[in-house]
C-alpha cells in the first residue's frame, strides 16, 4: 500500500470527509460519498484533480485554519473566533468562498476510492484535540 501526502483537511464528521491529498503524485480535492438510501456518509472517496492555484488558496485558508486551531487548543482563542464562521479573517473568507465556487464545478475521477488514512510519526508534543498531520493509500473500488 502506498501512502501520500494529505495537504489538507477541509471537513470531518465521523471521519475525514473532505480535503485535499495526492493520488499518484498530484493535489487532488477528495470528499467521502453520501448515500441517501442510508442517510450517511460511505467509506467510497470521489476525487478531483485540482490546479495549482486551487492549491495555492487552498494551502492558505489551510494554514490560517491551522494557526487559529494550535492557539485554540492552547486556551489562548475561544471557539467564537474560529476563521470559519465567517467575519473575522477577510483573508480566510474571500479564498474560502472562491475555493467554494470552484468545487462545485470541479470534474470527479472515474473511479471512486476508498482511503486508509494514518498519522505521521513526530507528532506526540502537539496539544491533544489538534490535527495531527496526515497520509492516505487510495484504492480504487465500486461505490
């Protein structure tokens, strides 16, 4: 199984959900599958090749995310000041909303896939709560 990199993680409910990763060398935007029929999120991944300015925007939001979550966790922001709820990093919310814009038009690859995710080794003095950084193997599967 080969693993690759995980640059981001947009989403998670129950699981990582949606955010961006390599397959086969290249940035790809992935988001877990929902089936009406069972009313939940499926273990089956579509994927999105991505351009290097999605990338780049993406990388941003990301590392705004990332700064405001290590202080959270360190008690020194309360949740109300978390970039994503909009109003409180110009920055965050003008490539956020762009980054938005430019999934819903985003072509998915053929196949679906499922991921095995794993955290990297080195990170055991981060604060508990925080992301930990990640890699994915994708399998390439039938929905």
């Amino acid at each position: 199984m080969k693993f690759q990199k995980v640059h981001t993680i947009r989403d998670i409910y129950d699981g990582i959900r949606t955010g961006t990763a390599d397959l086969s060398g290249a940035p790809h935007y992935f988001a877990s599958v929902f089936d009406d029929n069972i009313g939940d999120y499926t273990q089956h991944f579509r994927l999105y090749a991505v351009t290097a300015q999605f990338m780049e925007r993406e990388l941003r939001v990301w590392a705004i995310y990332r700064f405001w979550e290590a202080r959270f966790h360190r008690g020194i922001e309360p949740l109300e000041t978390h970039p994503g709820h909009g109003g409180i990093v110009p920055e965050y919310d003008e490539l956020s909303g762009w980054l938005n814009e430019q999934i819903k038009v985003l072509t998915p690859r053929p196949s679906f896939y499922a991921a095995t995710f794993r955290e990297l080794p080195g990170q055991d003095e981060l604060p508990g709560g925080i992301l930990r950084a990640l890699e994915v193997a994708w399998e390439p599967t039938s929905a």
